[in-house]
C-alpha cells in the first residue's frame, strides 16, 4: 500500500536526481493526456458525431430510422445511444481493470494495452462509409471503452506526481497538454478537409482520413508514457514498490466486491463522485454532441465545426491554466463552483443560438473552452485528495464512468429529448438539470472533512 510521504510528492530526503526522475515521469504523463486527446476531440467531439449521422441517414427507411439488431430508433440519435451505451459497457471494465492494476501494480501495462487497442478501432474508422453504420457503432463502442479505461488508468497516477497543493497545478497542466495535443491534430485535420479538392479527396474520403489519424496520433505519442512512466502508479523515484504489487489476477473479482463494499466506509467522498458525475455528465454531453448540434440544429457546415472545435481547444489551454490559478488562491471546490454557474450561462446562450450564424458559434465555443479545461481538471485534482491510500485506479475507475467523452446519462436524456421532441434545441436545454443538481450537490460536500476521513493531507486551500 502506497504511504502517506509517496502520496505527498518528494519529501524533503529526495535527492535532485529523485527530483529530476520525478519531473521526466510528470512529462510522461502529460505526454499521455496529449495523446488521447486526439480521440476526443478528432473524433468524439467534431467527426465522428456528424459523419456516423450521415451513415446512419443513409441506411435509414422512409420515416428516417435505423433498426441496428431489431430496434427501431431516429437514424439522429443513433450516435448519442451508441456512445451511451459504451459507456454502460466501459463501466464494469474500468471498475475490473482498476482493481487489477492497483492488485498487481501493472497500472502502465494495463493503460497502454487498452491505449493500443483504442487506437487500433479508432484507425479502423477509415473503413466507415456508405450505410455501414453499424460498423461505426461497433468500432465506436471499442474505442470508447478502451479509451475510458486507459484515460482511468492514467489518474491514478496523479496522487503521486505532486505534493497535495501542488496537485491543482499538475493537474491543470496535464489538461492543458492534452488540449494543445488536440488541437494541433485538429489543425491538421482542418488544412486536410478544407483542401480536400487540391487533394484528389471526396470530402467524405477526408473526413475518414482524419478519423484515422486521430488513432495513429493515439499509438506514436502513447511510446511516451510507456517508455516514463512507473509500472505501478504511486511509486516515485527513491521509493521501493510496496506490497501489493506482483499479487495474483485471479481474485481481483472478490477485491473489487471488497472495494466497491468499503466505498460505503467513506459516504463523503461517495457525495462529491455523486456531485461530480452529475454535472460532468453535462459537460461531456455538450462536448460530444456540440458537432451534431451545430451542424443539424445550427446549420454549420464542416469547417465551421472542426474551427470552432478548435477554439476550444486553444481557449480551453489558457483556461486550465487560469482556473488553476484561481484555485490556488480561492480553493478549488469555490473555483469549480463558479465554473459550473458559467457553463449554465453557456448552455443557455446555446439553446437561444441563431442558425447560419458562425461569428455568434465561435463565440460559444470560447466560453466553453474557457470553463471546460478548468472544470475538468480541478474535479480531478480534487478528487485525488479523497482516495484511500492505495485504491487509486479503482476509485478512478469509479470517477473515470463521467469523463471526457465517457457519459452516459447526459447522451440518453439528449438523444431521448431528440426522440421525443424532433428538435435539437429541446436536446440541449435538457442538459441543464445536470448542471444544476450537481451544483447544489458539490455545495453540500465538507471536502476538509472527506479528505481527513480518508487519511490524506488537507492542502492550504480548498
């Protein structure tokens, strides 16, 4: 079991080669966030959504719907139903790897396998095209679940990269490693479909060209992390491997019963994943179905979303950093607070949007740049201060079912309101109660005592 001093960033005994080991695992892990990002932002956030539309629309019937396995559903709502359903399937995965990473300490091992296998679906998106929607359901599935693993993976790292108040920080940082990943990809990606005609490319051609390199981006920069990273999460340099790694696989069924069994021991730090998974799931929708929105709802053509995809990314770099800043001088439980109440402002301007009207859309995407990075990552910083020692890939296991692209709640209430209503207008206002029960959740957490309760040291400012 990881110590309270290897929780705690280098104690004050480290060497400066301890240091500089710590610093080159820390770009490690940065280097992790930029290369899934790709997958986000490339294909969850402005590709996939609109094309796997198309698809579907193309294998439609006369009254517009797709029957994938006997089930009748609007051909627009395929892709929020898929993506809501990898998510359920993801959350048993997640929970089973997290238990087998932090029972074995092959955390690396695990993370990269899936990165790889995630990358391998997402480089098999190429092969999307003309009423095979169900193939891009099915690779869609894969690379979300692989993706929702590996990313959860990855946060149990975090713990050990920093001291408790300097975790904020390192937080922040790595979201905004991960936004300036994919927003470079995403630059490319525009030059490509913009100019798809000089290329001798059909702009669907194109948009199945950028799917796939959104995976091979995924499977070069992920060396990085496996090349820097520790086996096991939570061990820094100069610190010895503990106990609990090299245990066996084979009864990582009964730990995880044993662990989902003692969350119940620590009922606030159960209040603030209810918090979070709640407004998260409105975060994460709005970034997923942002493409099908503007391009069926607002009329955006395909490089109005991929240009405003990218303004997010660019202002969500600056973003992280700001409200990182923030939090270190008002807390990070006040600074996400606020983040929420601005994504409710954004979320109503949105619904109000007029159509054919790119100028007022690049608008919203800065004001969801701005508060998406620093939401994000200080949630997850903050929750890193309430995990028992040594339960770090399980609990986020458990708080990786709300991430980036790995919602599920917020896509079915968004593709239902779509089913019921017809308008994607409706969609997007349904999202607002995410926003508001997760506020008020957030706001009833004594996060000084959940940290206490878990054993871990309390940072300057909360």
């Amino acid at each position: 079991m990881s110590t309270t001093a290897e929780r705690s960033g280098h104690p004050p005994t480290a060497t400066d080669d301890d240091r500089r080991a710590l610093r080159r695992i820390q770009v490690g892990w940065y280097i992790n966030d930029w290369a899934n990002a790709a997958f986000s932002a490339t294909v969850l956030t402005v590709f996939l959504g609109p094309y796997l539309t198309s698809v579907a629309k193309e294998a439609a019937d006369a009254d517009g719907d797709v029957h994938p396995f006997g089930l009748s559903i609007r051909a627009g709502s395929f892709f929020p139903y898929t993506v809501s359903f990898s998510v359920l399937l993801s959350v048993g995965a997640m929970l089973l790897a997290g238990t087998v990473a932090d029972r074995t300490g092959r955390h690396k091992e695990l993370m990269c396998g899936f990165a790889y296998l995630g990358a391998t679906a997402t480089m098999g998106m190429f092969f999307l095209g003309g009423d095979r929607y169900l193939l891009g359901g099915g690779l869609l599935v894969v690379a979300n679940l692989a993706y929702a693993v590996s990313v959860a993976l990855s946060y149990a790292y975090l713990p050990g990269l920093a001291s408790p108040d300097e975790r904020d920080a390192v937080s922040s940082k790595g979201w905004a490693y991960g936004y300036a990943g994919g927003g470079l990809l995403l630059i490319a990606n525009l030059v490509l479909f913009q100019g798809h005609d000089a290329f001798g490319l059909s702009s669907g051609t194109a948009v199945r060209i950028c799917l796939a390199s959104a995976g091979l981006w995924w499977a070069l920069f992920t060396i990085v992390p496996m090349l820097r990273l520790p086996s096991r999460a939570g061990v820094l340099p100069g610190h010895a491997a503990g106990a609990v790694e090299d245990k066996p696989a084979a009864g990582s069924l009964r730990e995880l019963g044993r662990t989902l069994r003692g969350m119940r021991r620590h009922p606030l730090t159960l209040l603030y994943l209810a918090a979070f998974l709640c407004y998260n799931d409105g975060i994460q929708t709005v970034v997923s179905q942002a493409s099908l929105y503007g391009s069926e709802e607002l009329g955006m053509d395909q490089t109005s979303l991929v240009t405003a995809v990218l303004l997010v990314q660019v202002v969500a770099i600056g973003g992280a950093l700001l409200l990182g800043r923030i939090a270190h001088r008002y807390g990070a439980k006040r600074t996400i607070l606020g983040s929420l109440a601005g994504w409710v402002v954004t979320l109503a301007l949105g619904y109000f949007m007029p159509a054919h009207q790119p100028a007022w859309f690049y608008a919203l995407a800065c004001m969801i740049g701005l508060v998406l990075g620093g939401s994000q990552a200080l949630s997850r910083s903050l929750f890193s201060h309430l995990i028992p020692a040594g339960k770090e890939a399980e609990y986020f296991s458990v708080y990786k079912v709300s991430d980036r692209g790995t919602s599920w709640m917020g896509p079915l209430v968004f593709g239902l309101a779509y089913q019921v209503t017809g308008s994607y207008r409706s969609a997007i206002i349904s999202l607002l109660v995410f926003f508001v029960i997760g506020f008020a959740v957030l706001l009833k957490v004594p996060v000084r005592r959940a940290i206490e309760a878990v054993g871990n040291p309390v940072p300057e400012r909360l």
